[in-house]
C-alpha cells in the first residue's frame, strides 16, 4: 500500500539524505541501537501503519524492521519539506 514511499524512503536513506531528531538519538542509545540498526531496519522493513499529525495534517510512518542482530524494531520517519527523510524516534516493539 505504501511501496512508493517506502521507495522513497530507502533511496533517501542509502544516499545519506536523513536528519535523526534528538529524540530518536536519545531513543537508539536507550535501547543500545547503532545508526546501522535504524538503517537496516528501514531497508529491509515494512511499513506497517500512516499516521497523521492531528494539527499539521503531514504523514508519518511506522516502519517494522529487523536490526543488525535480528532484533525487531520500529522506525517512525517522515518526509521534509527540505526533501530529507526525519527519523523522528526508534523503539523496540
């Protein structure tokens, strides 16, 4: 349902085109995730649920995917207007 963004996501993600929000760093350091966790996670996941902000209207995504290690996590990211790709936290489910 969402392979476009999913897409979209990924080729931002492989040609370095992501910010990471404090929180999400604060979040990965947490749960002892590296960025190469978040990476895998978002490249060889799925999106599993939009959400939508209720006051902005933007759209973010819950994406489910596995780490490194085979550990299951969960990305929220959403895309900037700046056409960057925030990792806005990370979290194990």
């Amino acid at each position: 349902m969402f392979e476009r963004v999913l897409k979209r996501v990924r080729e931002k993600i492989c040609t370095r085109q992501f910010v990471m929000t404090l929180h999400a760093d604060e979040e990965m350091n947490d749960d002892e995730l590296t960025i190469y966790d978040i990476e895998r996670a978002i490249l060889t996941g799925k999106i599993v649920q939009r959400q939508r902000d209720a006051v902005t209207a933007e759209s973010k995504y819950r994406i489910r995917g596995g780490t490194v290690g085979g550990d299951k996590i969960e990305v929220i990211v959403k895309e900037s207007l700046t056409g960057k790709v925030v990792i806005m936290t990370v979290y194990r489910p």
